[in-house]
C-alpha cells in the first residue's frame, strides 16, 4: 500500500475544492503502469477544463467516487512507479495529462513515442489526451526545459493548430486577427504562430495587463477592453469568455466580424453565444495528421515549438510550489484571475 491524496473540486462550483487523502494498493494488473505524478504547470487552460468539463468530458478522463465532485487535468511529467510492462520499467519520465494527485494507474498500449492509456473509461474520450510520451523518445524534451515544457507545451500545441486552421482558411478574408485575453499563454503563442502571415494582430487586455502585453512584441496593436477597435474585416479569438466584449465588438464591426472564435475560457461560464463557434483543437490534429502524416506533424510542429521557446523563456518568471496545498492555492489564484501574466506556477508533487 502507498499513501496518495487527491485534490477535487465541485464540478459546480470551481472555487470549492477538498484534499482527499487515501492508502492504495500497488498491486497491477496485465498492461499496467503505477505513475506518480511530479512536475505540472498550472494555467487559465485548466480553468477551461473545469468550465466546459462536461460538454468536452474533460471530468471522465479522472473519476473520482465524490459526487458531484471532479478532478481537473492537468499536464505535466510523472515517473514510473512499478509496471508489468518490460518496456516501460520504473523510473521511466513520462510526459502527458495528469490529475491533480499522486498518483495515476493507466493500461498502457505502447506506441513508437511511449504509450496510450486504453482504460475503459477513457476508450471514447480525444486521443490527443491519453498519449504519454517517454522522455528518453521525445525529441522535443530538453530536461533544461521542463518548466516550459508544462507550462507552454500543451497550450502551444492549441495555439498552433488554431493558427494553422486560420492560415488553412485563409482567415475567411480577414485582413486583421482579434484576440481577447491578450496576455494569456495560450493567446500570446498563437500571436507568435501568426507573425508573418499577412495579417494585423490586435491584443485585447486588461488596463493593468497593457504593458506587459506590449512588451511582448507579438501584436501590432495593444488595447484595453473598453478601447475601439479599427473597422475592417476580422476574425475575432476570443479567449476569455466575456459575453460583454463579445457584444462590444459585434456592435462595433458589425458584417466586418467576418468570423468569432471561442477557444478557452478565464471567466467561470461557457458561452453558449450562435454568433461563436467554438475550436476544439483535436480535431484540427487528426485532419493535419492525415494531410501531413504523424511525422509530418511531428517536424512541423516541433519547428514552430522550438522558435517558440527560444523566447518564451524570457518573458515569464517561474514560480515554484509544492504539494497539495500549495496547488489548491495556485488553483484559487488563476481561477480568480488573480495570476499575473508575468509569471507563470509550477508545482512539484
């Protein structure tokens, strides 16, 4: 037996959350693989598992017997434990979709970059989120770069399939990109993924967000919320999830609001606004994958990720926590909107 602890939220109300603490067993079945969990980031991304946890099914992926009660995602680098996979052996890193707790069993299938958790529960969940990747097998890790790898990776990934589907598209003749949330992670790499491509990017903040998301240098142009944007065809990112400037924009650009994207929600509700179509990033995955092949892919995106990081290291410092209280209170901070964008939370476990 081995101690664990588990944190869990009440799937209706975020801010609720509770450290529930327990005794497992280690013993595994056939394909099985005891992870425990020891490096994560914690963003606004996660807030959006939360609030749309049940349209996507984000709160299937780790069930927890609470009712009425979930556990968020996380991603993040975990260790073997024990495995009854000869390929997969203790102390094996691993990179992937973790819970908020210490542990994680999962039946692995073993692919060419690690393996995929085939558990019965997750069968018909985004395949995009039961892959693990072994660390010795991505060529993408740099263990110098773990602290970005949490933190940016998976929001990078959503920020270049969203760039790509718009540059896909020829950004349905929009001359300008919109993007709320301006100085979040995952808007602010899908600004970098945009540089270049024949299009104006306008950054839409908070007053107090302004100059930090000027520095920046990824848009053309920094507003804050309640500032006027020029009128001519655009395509509106909105990655905040505020009904009040959506309504602002739509009653300032009229027809030349050519296209609204919702991608992630920092405000506690989802948008259930016709005029929005929402991007669910795996999708645009397994249409590049089958234009490009896997390794295609692979070398695209591992390009794009590599000019990324060479400046995303100097625009956040890195704060560090530990434990399950310390996540709790990183949790209650960016669900709050209390995080400041020039800096980002790693928890270790």
């Amino acid at each position: 037996m081995i101690s664990g602890w588990t944190v869990v939220v009440d799937r209706g109300d975020l801010t609720k959350t509770e450290v529930l603490h327990d005794e497992r067993s280690t013993e595994l079945g056939d394909c099985e693989i005891l992870l425990r969990v020891s490096h994560v980031g914690l963003t606004a991304n996660n807030v959006t598992y939360g609030v749309i946890g049940d349209l996507i099914g984000y709160w299937r992926f780790f069930p927890v017997d609470a009712e009425g009660r979930g556990v968020i995602p996380l991603w993040g680098f975990a260790d073997v434990v024990d495995s009854t996979v000869d390929a997969i052996p203790a102390g094996t890193r691993v990179y992937g979709y973790l819970p908020m707790a210490s542990h994680l069993v999962v039946r692995a299938k073993l692919t060419s970059s690690g393996f995929v958790d085939t558990a019965d529960h997750r069968a018909e969940l985004p395949a995009v989120y039961n892959s693990y990747l072994v660390t010795s097998s991505d060529p993408a890790y740099d263990p110098q770069q773990e602290d970005l790898q949490v933190l940016y990776r998976p929001l990078f990934m959503t920020s270049f399939l969203l760039a790509d589907q718009l540059a896909d598209n020829d950004f349905h003749g929009a001359k300008t990109v919109v993007i709320s949330s301006a100085s979040s992670k995952t808007a602010f790499g899908t600004a970098q993924c945009l540089r270049g491509k024949g299009v104006r990017l306008v950054g839409l903040t908070s007053p107090r967000n302004v100059e930090f998301t000027k520095s920046l240098g990824l848009y053309d142009t920094v507003l804050p919320y309640d500032a006027a944007v020029d009128v001519e065809p655009s395509v509106y990112l909105d990655f905040s999830g505020s009904s009040d400037v959506r309504s602002a924009l739509h009653d300032r650009l009229g027809s030349s609001l050519v296209k609204d994207i919702s991608i992630g929600l920092t405000q506690q509700k989802a948008s259930s606004d016709p005029r929005s179509q929402f991007f669910f990033a795996p999708e645009q995955l397994r249409k590049r994958s089958a234009d490009w092949g896997p390794q295609g892919f692979a070398e695209r995106f591992g390009e794009a990720w590599r000019s990324f990081t060479a400046q995303a290291g100097g625009w956040v410092g890195i704060e560090r926590h530990s434990g399950p209280e310390e996540l709790v209170e990183v949790w209650q901070s960016v669900l709050s909107g209390k995080a400041n964008p020039d800096t980002a939370d790693v928890i270790t476990f």
